[in-house]
C-alpha cells in the first residue's frame, strides 16, 4: 500500500471511522498536464464507539 493509502487508513482509524462501502477514484489531468487523484470514500462511525 501506498504511503498516502496508509495515511488515510490511519487518521480514519484515529477518528473511530469506518469505510461502509466500495470507494471511487478518479484520475484528472488538466490542461498543463497537472495530475491529481480524487477519492471518495463513504465512513461511518466504527461499532461500538460513542459519538459526541
């Protein structure tokens, strides 16, 4: 996995979330040739955890 992967796992951890179902990604390039990734990931609270 890659760092950003085990980045992001981490801080939903952190934050007692969970990833309640398939996620999208999405690769964009503009016009200069810039890259980036967009995630959409769908969390919940994890079981068994209180919500302020």
């Amino acid at each position: 996995m890659v760092r950003a992967g085990q980045d992001l796992f981490g801080w939903l951890h952190r934050h007692r979330l969970a990833v309640t179902g398939p996620t999208l990604e999405e690769h964009l390039i503009d016009a200069d040739g810039a890259h980036a990734i967009v995630l959409e990931v769908p969390v919940s609270p994890r079981h068994g955890t209180r919500t302020a």
